[in-house]
C-alpha cells in the first residue's frame, strides 16, 4: 500500500462526518429509531476502523524500512502562498505521526463502538457521532499534518468539538458553562502556541538566507524548522527558551497542567465516551505530541525543559491530592488524568520523550479502560455518578468490575502492566538525567522524587476508586439520603437546571419561548428513566459497550511490556538517539537509586494503605455527612480554592477592568467619537439648510456654481495667457 | 457625387444603432397596446416591453467584437465603452420594469403609459451614450430628461409628487439651457457639432477661439453636472427622488446617472487639450460633491431622501474615478468607473425594490419609522436589504466593497491621493446612515397608533431583487475577468 493512503486515513473522518451531519436525520427518521440508530452507528464506527486499518498497514510498512528513511512528507497541493511565506497543506509520514494515528484510530473506533451502545437512548445521537467523527479528523490533521499551520488547524479543531461535546446536553446551563470554560481557558493555551509559532517564523524567515532546505518559504515546516533550528538558535539560548515557552503554554492549555488545568475536570460534563477519548486518550495528550515533535527547540533550552519538569510534577501532585476529597467517579479520573498528564510532562522536561509518548501510548489503554468502566458503572446505577451511592458492584457487573480492575492495577503501577513500565521509564529519565537544569538545579531529578511520591499517591486514590465502587460488601445505594440526588450524565432535568439557576439564557425567551421550553421538558421528562432508588438493581452493560472494555484491558495487561521490551517503542521514535543531548545527560536508569525497588514499593505501599482505609466500603467520616469531613478532604474536593480563586480573579478582575475600560471607553473615546459625530452632524444641518425646497434658491446656487465654475476658467485662462501655449 | 449633383447618402450601418431604435419603437408599440386596450392589458405591455428590451440587448451584446466606428454621418459611435453602458441601461430598465407593476398597482397609478415612457427614457440615455455629436446627446438628454418629467408626476393624487416633477422640469430646462447655449459656443468655435473638433479647434491656437471653446466648455459641462447631481448643481436630487414614485426614483437613480456620466465621459475625453483647466475645478466639484452628500444623508430622515443624497455622494465617487482615468489615462483604465456604474446601479436599484414594498393601498411610506418592522413581513426582502446597503457602505465581498476599492487605488495611482483619502473617509461617514436604513427595517413595529405600511412582495419584486442581490455578490467573485472583458482584452 502506499503511503498516499494516508488521505484516505483523514478523509474516512471526515467523510463520516459529513455522512451524520447530512444524512443522520433522514435516516433515522426513515429506518424509524432502532434501525436508524443502528446504521448510522455502523457508519460512525466504520470509518475509524477502517482508518486503524490502513494507519496499522502504514506503519508496518514504515517499520520495515531502514531507521533513517522512515519519514516521507506528502504535499496535497499549496494552501496559502504570500510573498514570503508558504503554507503547503501536507502530512508527514514518521514513526511518531504513525503512532499518534493508531493511538486516535484504534482507541477511537473502540470507543466510537462504546459510544454506539451508551448513547443508544440519546435522541440527538447523530448529532453526537457527527462531532466525534469530526474530532477524529481534526486529530488526525494535527499529529500528521507537517507544518504549526496545520497543526493548529487540528489544535482549533479539536478544541471545537471538545467544546461542542463538553456542552452535548446544552440545555443544562451548567454543561454549557462548562464548555464555554474549557473553550476560554484553552484561549490562553493559543494565545502562547501562536506567538511561538510567529517567533519561529520570525527567526527563520529573518535568516532565509542562510538555510538549508528553506528555499521555498515554508517556514512553518517541520522539515524547515527542525533542522534550521539548531544553528539558529544554538547561540541565542534567550530566544530557544522564549519560543520553548510559549509553545508550552500552548501545550499547557490543551493538556491542561497547571495552572491551566481548571477546564478538564469541569469537562466531564460530557457524555463519557467524549470523556474517554477526548479528554482522557488523545487531545489532551496533544501537548505531549507537541513537545515530541519538536523537541529540538526544548533540547536547546534546559531553563525551558527544566520548568517543563516542573510544571509537570507540581500538576502531578496536585491533581493527585485533589483526587483524594472528589466524590463524583469521573472526577476521580479526571484529576488522575491531570496528574498523569503531568508524568509526561516530567518525562519531557527531562528529555525523556520518548518516555512521554511512551506514557501517552499505555496512558490512552488504561485510561480509555477507566472511563469506559466508569461509564459502564454510570449507565448501570441510572446515571448517577456519586462513589457514595455504589459499593458492592462487583456482583452485579462482573465483567465491567475484572477489566475495570486491570486497569486500576496499570495505573497503580503494579509490575507487568503497562502502566507500570511508562512510569519507571518516566521516573527513571527524570532522576537520572542531568539536562533539566536551572542556574545548577537539577530540577528534573527533584521531579522525579515528587513523582515517586504521587506514584503511592495515585495507587492510593484509585484503590479508593474502585473499592467504593465495586467492593466493600455495602451497596450504599440501598440507603441514599434524600438530599442527595444531583451528580447527573444525564439530560432528563434540563429544563428545571436552567430555572433552578435563575439567569439562563432561557429565562429571558432568548433562544426558546416559554411554551416551547414546556414542550422540551414534556418532550424530556416523557423518555424520562427511573432514579436511583434503594430498589435498584443494576445490570451488566450491553456487548457493544464490554467488548470494548475487555479488548482495552487486554492492552493495558500486555501492551506495556510488549512496546517497552527490548527498547521497542524507543527505538521505533528515537532510533538514532535525540538531536542534541548527548546519551549521557539523558539516561533511562539511574545508577545509584534502586528504582525498580523504590517505584514496586511506593504501589504497593499506596494500594495497602489504600485497602487498610477503604476495604470495608465508604467510611463514615466520607459519607453524605460533609461535616464529618476531616479538613483536607474538605479542600480537596474544592482543589484546595484554586478554582474558585481563578474564576473569581477572572470575573472580578475581568469585570474591575471592563468597567474601567468602560469609563475611558465612554468618557475619552465616546467624546472624542461623538465630537467627530456631532461636527459631521452640524456640517450636514448646515449644508441642510441650503436646502430651502424654493426652486428660486436652487437655481440661484445653480448660476452661482456656474458662474464660479466660468470664472474659474476665466481666471485659469487668463493667468496662463490667453493665447499661451497651453 | 451622384448624377443629379447631390452628394451620395452616407452608407449606413443601422446595427450601431438598432438597441436604441428598438427600445423607443417598442415603447410606441406598447404605448398603442395600452390605447386600444386601455387599462387591461397592463402585463401584456410589460411582457412586451421586457421582450423588447431583450432583444435589444441581444443587438448590444453581438456588437462586442466587431470594430469600432460611426454611422449617421458621424452622429452614432459603436465603441466597448457605449456598447457596456447601453447594455448596463437596457438592464436597468428591465429590473426597474420587473417591480414597478406590483408597486404602480398598490400605489393606485397602474399606467400602461408608465412603460413607455420608461422604454423612451431608456432609450434616450442610450442615445446620449452612443454619441460623440453634441446636439446628438442633447437630443437624447431631453429624450431622457422629459420622459422623466412625466414619470416623476404620474402620482397624480399627491402633491409631493406634482412638486417633484414641476421642481425636475424646471431645474432641468435651466440646465438643458446651459447645455444648448454650449453646444452654440462651441460650434461658434469650431464650426460643427463633433467632439473631435474641440481638440482640433484647440490645436489651432487662437486666443479668441480658444475662450469661446473653453467658455462653451464650462456651460456644457455645468448642464450634466445638472444630470450627473455634481455639487452645486444637485438640488433638484432630494426633491424629487422623494417626490417621484420610487420606481421612477429608482431608475432615475440608476439610469440617469449611467447615462449623463457616460455623456461626461465622451465630452471630457474630447477636452482632454483643456485638462489644465478643468482638473482642478472638477478636482474640487468631486471633494465637494463627496463630503456634501454624505454629510447631509446623515441628518435625513427619508429613506428616498437619504438615498437621494446617497447618489450624490456616489456621483462624486464616480467623478473621482473618471478623474483618475484622465489624469493618467496610461496607467489607469475605465475599468473603475464603469465597475462602479454597474455596482452602484445594482445595489441602488435593490434598495428601492425593497423600499417600495412599502407602498400599499394608494399609499407609501418612506420614512425611517415606516419600514418598522419590514424584517417580519417580508424577512427575505429586509435580509437583501441588508446585502445592498452592505454593498453601498462598501463591505466586502460586495460589489459595492471592490468598485470603492479599484476606484481608491486608481486615484492613488494616479496621484490624486487626496481624493482618494476623501473619499475613504466619506465611506466612514456615510456608514452611519446606511446603518440607519437597516436599522429601520430590523426593529420592532413600537407603535401601534401608526401602523406601518407593506404591500404583498410580488414575483416581479423578489425576482428584480434577486438578480440584484446575485449581481452584487456574485460580481465581486468574478471581479478579474470583468475587468479584462471592460478594458477588451
């Protein structure tokens, strides 16, 4: 096959897109809603599958050619061509891009087939398959595409139907809101990716003379960039570290570190599946995609690299930490994702790459599993996601509760898992490696310790996790307390959401009139399913949504090792070693610290502790009770004020500023507007008043024109003279 | 020579002049269709008339190609520029045609003799055009200008309308009299009628002579200053854009205006020899012409008075963009001028369609709190709105957007950059109005004591609305080989 076929990889998205925003309806309205449903279900899940198809036929066909010709660029034709710049829309071919692909295509079409089963009783369902389609195409424009111009393309892309997905049930102001955060938050992210890229552009094109490979202006090229970068900026270490930065700020927003972070975890208002692979398997490991790809300019700059590794362990932490008092199962994950975003962070501080794609690669298996489980849970308990309403679940979802268990121990870090080998690899560059240096620091070594330490913490968290969830002997939902009903994945109280909260859109008959938003909660509450009661029995998942789960835990149980044997997946991105750092300065292993031992130790010492508290179900001082609360849980569950502060200083600050820049704006420009309106005004009042409507007074200004017009040419004539050679 | 001693008849070549015969012919054809079926047969006159001008479109457009010259002993010329501008008239009477029926009916003045006169109006505008004989183009002025007279009046029952025509007529016959009294100057000067002499006459370099061209200059020019609405001369526009019925607003608006820029054209370009002398007057007419109109519509409260003054300041655009032309006539091209001719005619010809929908029952209302409301009877209608007036404040991609543009850049070539800034800075104004009139049609119906007015949208209307609305959108598309058909390439 050859490598034109990429197309197709991006084009059976995107053509699935068009299929369900086009034809979604129509189908479902002819078929009638199960048959519909059903085909369009098929015609979503197709196209990534097929996608995974040719991506894995790719990379076989790239793995056996020789290491240093493994990289083709494929021009589709020229997209933007200015007098100094080129844009090419092209893809480039390489063992990272190829990696990349599988990870969206293989954990997407898993996912895409969950989805088909959870949202089955959704009535917007193609609405939903029309933006994951789409978020696939993106994704894959931005980890193929071989210039930032793409790239970015992607990165908007993604952000969009991350935003679109997120706000999927919009009728709930809450989701809405939520969507709108993690949209504007991910502005920051941009607002430093772009400028990076205009620096780079900036840099190279101030230097087109001197370049190899740059003869046709593509500046944004990684094929331009990459090989420029190191003669360019080897000397200006200010300039390397500035555009390392702001592409991290870029990376920090969609990969949501601190102090960023804030928008994922409101962004589990999404339906799960959105959640699995959106916000837990692909876009939100772009930033560690980005750092890989361009990894020369951050091997240019230890000062960069060196906050990269602190950034990362810090958001490791603290994510890790605020996991511990969140009560909500998806809100346990995503601040377990947050943290092990921040793992790949270390690693890539450290400059241990490939260990980060290495963590991203195992991360999407465990992960993908985690969610989907959770979600498996979630559609089982009648949407409700409260840890403190389960317990006990391992009787009724045998199969959701074993795979579900694989991935719990992989992201423990239980040895032989795959959780397990990425960390060590990730831990093992940070506290061997010398490069993440700052003023004699070796920031990434104290990264490394920090993630040993969230290494306990995590297994400890997630142990609570699973232990409220499936274990524990007590089935909590038996006995709710009535004020305790909210935490819903669901769509059926949409409409009284939004009154519930005072200042919706809809209060106002913006968007609906009264009697239509009765219409919508009739139209809801008719295929409204049952609460959470005491008298729930809950039920294994259907096979559409466990063949994934299982087919996920095979990969977190065997991927690991397989990828991370012999230096596989190392060898496969990095086969001649980084650009710059010599082998010394990065290293896997560290020769004085006994790792395998420390890291085995810190799981397992956070999985007892772990069962020690947790083992017979919910603990009295976690229940309902949150007055019974100790003080840390307490903070924990509000991350420790961070949100708040940061929402706060936004609105208020935002709000401080607008108002005064209102009084300039209505004081200074106004005025100054308004004078320049006024004059006009008074000139045209002036001139209006020539217009008397008298015939009489419009003939006269007629022979007056005229005689000024004649009298002009007198005057004219005679200064040249009359007879003069004119 | 012939035998009998007379001179032979010039050979004559009736193509050249066959569009303008064929629309006036077919406007008494239909003028005898309305006497001996009076009242009745009102839509076999439009069908009729739109045929006609059909197929004198159809003789416009098969002359392209064929080499230029004249005909009728000098009298009829045959170049791109008339052969485009004929065909932009021809097309203008067609669309004012298709919405006037709906618009006369609700108005109750359905005169069949209403499309005659228009066909002999439109007719007379191509006369002018395709002429380089002066009495010739007078002849098609007052043509033009008299069945103007009349349309202007045809709303018999209102005053403002008898006004309006009585205003036109004698505001007209004074600057026809300008243009007569010239054309005798300039004969006094050179001896005949032709263009072509002046230059000729210029050349021989007699003091004498030369004050009685450039005397006979400067009285012709003010007479289609007059027609063109060229400040000081422009008075009459307000009046009687309000006054008139507004599909005859309308085509005056258009029409009018192609056909005295037209005869502008073909008179300048003969006047080349005296530039030293009317570049700077007409320099300051255009500035002039520009800020006055724009400053004004600014305090308007009518719609048709507001874009009464909104042509005026669009004849100071396109005054800029002949200027540029014949300041430089190497470096920029006619292409401009005539660009904007067809965008302003399209845009301006759309906005009183729809502003005349809102006619209904014998009476009209044009004033800003008339059009309340439009966007909810007619949503479609108030939305093209929308694109016209996007177009005349000049947003792109509009027509109206890329004709200001080319005309911006022609007169920066052209070192006329001040003209250039002043019309960018008149665009700025001019937004506010505009604005107005959309912000008439979008806001809510506040007042129930005075309803507002709105005849039903016919199918002539929303069809003479669309064409405008697919010129004005789809012409900035195509932009590129619209100027090369124009400059004949």
């Amino acid at each position: 096959m050859g490598y034109g076929a990429i197309w197709l990889v991006i084009g059976l998205p995107l053509l699935g897109f068009l299929v369900q925003a086009l034809l979604g309806k129509f189908v479902i309205d002819r078929l009638g809603a199960k048959r519909g449903k059903w085909t369009m279900g098929l015609l979503a899940v197709a196209p990534i599958a097929i996608a995974f198809a040719i991506g894995a036929m790719l990379t076989a066909n790239l793995a056996s050619l020789p290491a240093d010709q493994r990289h083709f660029v494929l021009t589709l034709y020229i997209w933007i061509t200015l007098q100094s710049l080129s844009i090419p829309f092209e893809v480039v071919i390489d063992p990272l891009s190829l990696t990349m692909v599988l990870i969206i295509t293989g954990i997407g079409a898993l996912i895409h087939l969950y989805a088909t089963g959870y949202m089955a009783e959704d009535k917007d369902y193609p609405r939903f398959f029309c933006y994951l389609n789409l978020f696939i195409a993106c994704m894959l424009v931005l980890v193929l595409g071989n210039n930032l111009a793409l790239l970015f393309i992607g990165w908007e892309g993604v952000g969009l139907c991350s935003y679109l997905l997120i706000g999927f049930w919009y009728k709930d102001l809450a989701n809405a809101k939520a969507a709108n955060k993690a949209f504007i938050v991910n502005r920051i992210g941009d607002w430093g990716l772009t400028l990076g890229m205009f620096m780079l552009v900036c840099v190279l094109a101030g230097a087109s003379g001197s370049l190899t490979n740059g003869g046709d202006n593509r500046w944004l090229s990684y094929d331009v960039i990459l090989p420029n970068a190191i003669a360019l900026l080897k000397d200006n270490p200010g300039i390397a570290t500035a555009i390392a930065l702001l592409i991290f700020v870029g990376a920090c927003g969609k990969s949501a570190q601190f102090p960023l972070y804030l928008w994922l975890p409101d962004a589990m208002a999404g339906p799960t599946p959105v959640s699995a692979l959106i916000h837990a398997a692909t876009m939100v490991t772009a930033g560690v995609f980005l750092l890989n790809r361009l990894h020369v300019l951050f091997e240019l700059s230890p000062v960069a690299s060196a906050i990269v590794a602190c950034v990362g362990a810090f958001t490791a932490l603290f994510a890790a930490l605020v996991a511990f008092g969140q009560t909500d199962i998806k809100k346990v994950l995503a601040y377990s994702t947050v943290s092990q975003l921040g793992f790949m962070f270390i690693a890539c501080g450290a400059g241990g790459y490939w260990a980060g794609m290495f963590h991203v690669t195992t991360h999407a298996f465990f992960k993908a599993l985690l969610f989907l489980g959770s979600g498996a849970v979630i559609y089982a308990m009648a949407h409700n996601q409260d840890l403190r309403n389960y317990g006990n679940l391992k009787k009724y979802l045998p199969i959701t509760c074993w795979t579900m268990f694989i991935g719990f121990l992989a992201i423990a870090g239980i040895p032989g898992l795959s959780g397990f080998f990425s960390k060590e690899a990730i831990l093992g560059h940070a506290l061997a490696g010398t490069f993440a240096e700052w003023d004699g620091i070796r920031l990434g070594y104290v990264a490394g310790w920090v993630g040993l330490f969230v290494a306990a913490l995590t297994a400890m968290y997630m142990t609570r996790m699973t232990w409220l969830t499936f274990f524990g002997g007590k089935e909590q939902w038996r006995s709710i307390p009535a004020a305790a009903h909210d935490h819903h994945d669901d769509h059926s109280h949409h409409a009284q959401h939004a009154e519930h909260e005072g200042h919706g859109p809809d209060v106002h008959g913006f968007f609906y009139t009264e009697e239509e938003i009765t219409r919508n909660r009739d139209m809801e509450d008719h295929g409204h399913h049952h609460e959470l009661d005491a008298s729930h029995t809950p039920k294994e998942v259907p096979p559409s949504m466990w063949i994934p789960l299982v087919a996920l835990a095979v990969l977190s149980l065997g991927g690991g090792f397989l990828l991370y044997n012999g230096g596989l997946f190392e060898k496969w991105l990095y086969p001649t070693g980084l650009a710059l750092l010599p082998p010394g300065q990065v290293q896997a292993h560290p020769h004085d610290i006994p790792l395998v031992g420390l890291s085995i130790g810190a799981a397992l010492l956070g999985l007892l502790a772990g069962y020690a508290v947790y083992r017979k179900g919910l603990p009295g001082k976690e229940g309902w009770d949150m007055a019974k609360w100790n003080p840390f849980r307490r903070e924990a569950l509000v991350q420790f004020g961070y949100d708040h502060a940061m929402v706060e200083a936004a609105d208020e600050g935002g709000g401080a500023l607008a108002r005064g820049l209102w009084r300039f704006d209505s004081g200074v420009i106004d005025g100054i507007v308004n004078a320049v309106g006024g004059l006009t005004k008074g000139l045209g009042d002036l001139f209006r008043m020539l217009q008397t409507g008298y015939v009489r007074a419009y003939a006269l200004l007629m022979l007056l024109g005229g005689i000024g017009l004649l009298g002009w040419f007198l005057y004219a004539m005679n200064r040249v003279g009359a007879g003069g050679h004119g | 020579m012939t035998p009998n001693g007379y001179p032979a008849p010039p050979s004559i070549d009736w193509l050249m002049t066959m569009p303008a015969l064929l629309v006036a012919g077919v406007g008494i054809v239909a003028l005898m269709v309305e006497m001996f079926w009076p009242r009745r047969s009102n839509s076999a006159i439009i069908f009729l008339s739109l045929i006609g001008l059909a197929v004198a479109g159809y003789f416009t457009a098969i002359q392209f190609g064929m080499p230029d010259g004249e005909t009728f002993a000098r009298m009829i010329v045959r170049d791109r520029l008339g052969l485009v501008l004929q065909l932009l008239l021809i097309g203008i009477a067609f669309i004012s045609i298709l919405f006037s029926e709906g618009y006369l009916r609700e108005k109750r003045i359905p005169f069949g003799e209403f499309y005659p006169l228009l066909l002999w109006a439109t007719s007379g505008g191509m006369v002018m055009i395709a002429t380089k004989s002066l009495l010739i183009q007078f002849i098609g002025l007052e043509i033009l200008s008299i069945a103007l007279y009349v349309m202007a009046g045809m709303s018999r029952n209102e005053a403002k309308s008898e006004e309006s025509a009585i205003k036109y007529f004698l505001l007209g016959a004074f600057a026809s009299s300008f243009f007569l009294y010239g054309i005798a100057f300039v004969y006094g000067a050179t001896g005949g009628l032709h263009l072509d002499l002046i230059a000729e006459a210029w050349k021989a370099d007699d003091p004498s002579m030369r004050n009685l061209l450039l005397f006979g200059f400067g009285l012709i020019l003010i007479g289609l200053s007059f027609k063109s609405a060229f400040v000081p001369f422009h008075q009459w526009t307000p009046d009687v854009y309000q006054g008139a019925p507004t599909n005859v607003t309308a085509f005056m608006a258009a029409g009018s205006k192609v056909a005295a820029i037209g005869a502008l054209f073909r008179v300048l370009e003969a006047s080349g020899v005296m530039q030293e002398f009317w570049m700077p007057a007409l320099f300051w007419i255009a500035i002039f012409t520009m800020t006055l109109g724009n400053l004004v519509a600014c305090t308007q409260r009518d719609v048709k008075r507001t874009l009464g003054y909104s042509s005026i300041a669009n004849a100071g655009y396109l005054l800029v963009a002949l200027l540029a032309h014949f300041k430089s006539p190497d470096k920029v091209g006619l292409q401009a001028t005539i660009f904007y001719l067809v965008a302003y005619s399209l845009m301006t010809l759309g906005a009183f369609a729809v502003v005349s929908l809102a006619a209904k029952g014998g009476k009209e209302g044009t004033r800003f709190h008339d059009l309340a409301g439009l966007y909810r009877r007619a949503p479609v209608a108030a939305g093209l709105l929308v694109v016209f007036v996007a177009s005349l404040i000049g947003i792109p991609p509009t027509a109206g957007f890329f004709g200001k543009y080319f005309i911006f850049l022609d007169a920066l070539q052209a070192d006329l950059a001040p003209l250039a800034i002043v019309l960018a800075v008149n665009s700025a104004i001019s937004i506010y109005y505009y604005l107005g009139i959309v912000r008439a049609a979008f806001v809510a119906e506040d007042s129930p004591v005075r309803p507002a007015m709105s005849g039903p949208v016919t199918f002539g209307n929303s069809l003479a609305t669309a064409i405008c609305a697919v010129g004005v959108l789809g012409i900035s598309f195509v932009t590129a080989p619209v100027f090369e058909f124009l400059a004949g390439r």
